[in-house]
C-alpha cells in the first residue's frame, strides 16, 4: 500500500497570502495523484487531478506540481472561502490511498 | 445536474449488517465507475470499495474484505453497499462519488454522505 503524507498538519495564513501544501507518496506514483478540498459539513470536492489539471471549475488560483513523489498544491491568494482541510490522493494502483489532510486556517 | 444521494445509514450493533444506497440522477450512470469512501468522525478520508461501471470489476480495501459488498443495478441508476460484522471502527460518515475524469480513477461528484454508527 501507497502511504500518502501530507505536511503541514495545520497551515496558519491570512487572506490574500499565498500557501503552499506538500504531499509525499512512500513510493512513486508518477503523476497520478489528486488533490481535494473540504469544508466543515461538506463532501470533498475535487480540485486537482494528474497531479496538475485543474478539475472542471477551480479557479486559477489553485495549481499543482510534482511529480514521483512530491507534490505541491499552491493557493496563489487566498480566498475566504479556501479556508478548508485539503486532501490528496493517489490512483498509482490498488488501494487507493488519501493523505492525512493539511488544514488551512486564518 | 449530477446528483448523488445516499441513504441506509444509522445505528447498528457490533457484529451487525446495513446496507447503503446511493440513488444517482443527471448522467449516464452505466458509463461511469463508482466508488464508496468513508470519513470516520474528525478524521481523514479512507477508500472503501470501487466497482466498474459493466460491475464487471469490483475492488475493496484491505480493510473491508470479506465483510462489504459493492454492487450495482444499472437500470435502476443505484449504487449497493452491503456491510457485515460491522465493527466500532467502521462507524463514519460514508460517501459515494462518481469516477468522472475518464482515464483517472479520481472522483469529481460526491453524495451528501451517510452516517453509520456502530455502537452498542
């Protein structure tokens, strides 16, 4: 099984700073590796998928890159509304792994 | 639009069954892989189970196997989850999404979710 690791556990930043989240995979994963947001009561929502296409309707903002193992999901300014937990995923093969979460907060 | 709606969840015993539903409207829903994912209270999210959208191909977490089963009936538009000797750690919410991004196995509709709390 693929362990993702996500870092930080918990990111503190301010409205209209740049953040930046990191995922490792415990092997590689080549570019197969998506990133998600959630909200408090929400279901996640995909943001990112092959480690750097934005999904249909996510704002240019949101942007990734990486690739193996290491990957970065970068919010350029952030929005009131991006404050969430962030998830990513790998579909390098079976199981289907997330990692832990990184929370953005003000 | 894509609409996803689970329904099923609730208060089991350890060593129980329940099966969820998920009912799915605004696509083609024979041409779409399908998956359930669970969160359990305050934490991360776990896959649970994935099955093709012929139901030719069923996959399952390690942790679930031998206890869940995924099916589908395409001509209903629904989405089956049966699970077994529950136990307290399977108590979480448990969403089902849609494979939606053709050729990446990520998941671009969810469900509202449905709790499932195992508990005597």
């Amino acid at each position: 099984e693929i362990v993702m690791t996500q870092s930080p556990a918990t990111l503190s930043v301010s409205p209209g700073e740049r953040a930046t989240l990191s995922c490792r995979a415990s092997q590689s994963v080549s570019s197969t590796l998506a990133w998600y947001q959630q909200k408090p009561g929400q279901a996640p929502r995909l943001l990112i998928y092959g480690a750097s296409t934005r999904a249909t309707g996510i704002p240019a903002r949101f942007s990734g890159s990486g690739s193996g193992t290491e990957f970065t999901l970068t919010i350029s300014s952030l929005q009131s509304e991006d404050f969430a937990v962030y998830f990513c995923q790998h579909y390098k093969n079976w199981p289907l792994t997330f990692g832990g979460g990184t929370r953005v907060e003000i | 639009q894509v609409q996803l709606v689970e329904s099923g969840g609730g208060l089991v015993q350890p060593g129980g069954s329940l099966r969820l539903s998920c009912a799915a409207s605004g696509f083609t829903f024979s041409d779409y892989s399908m998956t359930w994912i669970r969160q359990a209270p305050g934490k991360g999210l776990e896959w649970v189970s994935y099955i093709t959208g012929s139901g030719r191909s069923i996959y399952y977490a390690d942790s679930v196997k031998g206890r869940f089963t995924l099916s589908r009936v395409n001509a209903e538009n629904s989405l089956y989850l049966q699970m077994n000797s529950l136990t307290a750690d399977d108590t979480a919410v448990y969403y089902c999404a849609r494979d939606g991004v053709r050729g990446v196995t990520t998941f671009d509709y969810w469900g509202q979710g449905a709790l499932v709390t195992v508990s005597s």
